[in-house]
C-alpha cells in the first residue's frame, strides 16, 4: 500500500482508488502528470519553487506558507520543480473533481475547466495545509502511517476543499463579470445608436466613469473583446443584416454603418466573415 517514491527515496508514496498521493521532502522534483490528471501540490512552509512545464517557467519563487497550487486535467505533463519545504501533492482523476461540484455544490453539467481562470490555480489555504500537515507528520517523525482507508478520506477532503475554492473564485468573477456587464449597458446601447459616428475610447470611457486603461482592460474582460473590436463586430453584424433585408445600395450601408469605405467594409467583410458583401447580398435567400 505505501512505497517510496523510486526517483526520491525518502519520499512517501500512495496509490489509491483513482489517485495517488505523494509526500516529498525538500529539494528539487521531477513530477510526471498522465493525461487527463488534475494535479494538486500544498506546500508546507515557505517555499522557493519554480514550476517548469515543457521548458517554460510558469510560476514565480518565493511562495508563502499555507498555499497550493491546482492544475486542472491536460495533456502529460512533465514538472520541474525546486523548492526549499516540504509538500504533499496528489495526482487524481477529473471524474472525481467533477462529481464533486455536481454533487456537493449541486452544479449541473459542469467541466473542471470551467472554474478555473488560468491554467494553474495558485492560492492560500490553511484547511488544505492542515490536511497535509496531518499526512505528512507521521511519514516525517516516522509515527505509525495512516492506513488506506484515512489516507482515502483525506484525499477526498482535499478534493472537497478544491472545489469549494474554485467554487468561490467562479462566483466571484461570475459576479464581477455580471456587475461589468450592468455598468456596460449604457456603453452598448451608446455604440448600438452611433454606429455610423466615430467613438473614441475616451467617450466610452467617460460613459462608464472609468479611466480609458481601466475601462480598455474591465470591456475586454467583460465582452471577450477590446472596445473596438466590438465596435467592429456591431457594425459588421447591422451591415449584414441591412444586406440580406434591403436594397440599399452597398456604399450607401457601408457609410451608414460606420464604415469609411464600400472598399473598407469589403475588406472587413473579408476578414471576419470570409465572404464580400456582394457575395453575400447575391446568396441572400
């Protein structure tokens, strides 16, 4: 049931029902993630780690004590990684994290990657470190080891408590993002009724009573795309409504739609839809 580790010898090893479980000693790490494997690593104590995956560094040293890090199922992965503390990781199955949203947290028809902003998830979290400080006690002062059944509950408290994290920083964005979108509206409906007028970014701004940089980088968050992206993306979707319903010349919507040109509008065509607004008006059903 427990082995060490064949690359670190002082390590302690598990392999459970859907997971394995490592505790590792201070130094430096090789860590090898199967495919479609999330992979959680809580450090205890202050650490100096640097996490290299495929050659690229990924994560800053100096890592505050009661902090882990979360990387939700990819492909394999290969980890270098140094540090100066000790750390428990685990190594488990997506069905077990996303039965645990569903279940738990009665989330429907929810993907892990969903809940996850970036690729690796780093924060603090003392309930996780104390579940890992509980495992790795008795491995350090070489006390009488948890048997499979307590290492099985502790691997499924560590999941619970993960996804209760991911959880939260979900609701919160959802909620900053929903927030966003309300402060937003009297920007849509401003470009929506001057789609034809040249909008700076300082007017739009102003409009919602941010900085131009603040205001730039909350949109792009808020809408997935930069303000004039969307302005693009508005006016692009009005022409070719106006194409397919009206007889209007081409010139004359490119101009009402804001665009300088029939050629400009051609060429903008061109790039986000694939087609010219002449093959598109000539195809209209």
């Amino acid at each position: 049931m427990h082995k060490r580790d064949h690359n670190w010898e002082d390590d302690f090893h598990h392999e459970g029902d859907g997971y394995t479980m490592v505790v590792r000693k201070p130094g430096a790490h090789r860590i090898l993630i199967p495919a479609g494997y999330n992979f959680v690593d809580v450090y205890l104590g202050r650490s100096m780690t640097n996490y290299k995956i495929a050659g690229v560094e990924t994560l800053s040293p100096n890592t505050p004590p009661s902090t882990y890090v979360f990387l939700p199922a990819n492909g394999e992965r290969e980890i270098h990684a140094v540090r100066s503390g000790w750390s428990v990781q685990m190594i488990f199955g997506t069905d077990d994290l996303t039965q645990m949203l569903q279940s738990i947290f009665e989330m429907r028809d929810t993907k892990p990657s969903a809940w996850t902003a970036h690729a690796i998830h780093h924060a603090e979290d003392a309930s996780m470190v104390g579940i890992a400080q509980a495992i790795a006690g008795v491995w350090r002062k070489r006390l009488a080891l948890p048997d499979r059944d307590q290492l099985d509950a502790a691997a499924r408290l560590l999941v619970m408590r993960l996804a209760y994290n991911l959880t939260v920083v979900a609701h919160v964005n959802l909620r900053a993002k929903n927030q966003n979108a309300s402060r937003f509206q009297a920007v849509l409906d401003h470009i929506a009724q001057n789609l034809p007028d040249r909008m700076s970014l300082d007017e739009l701004a102003s409009i919602a009573n941010l900085s131009p940089y603040h205001f730039a980088r909350v949109f792009r968050d808020t809408m997935g795309h930069s303000p004039h992206q969307y302005i693009k993306l508005q006016r692009v979707a009005v022409a070719k409504q106006m194409l397919k319903r009206s007889d209007e010349p081409i010139a004359a919507i490119a101009y009402d739609c804001g665009f300088s040109s029939q050629s400009h509008m051609t060429d903008v065509f061109k790039k986000t839809l694939g087609v010219t607004p002449g093959i598109l008006r000539k195809n209209r059903e």
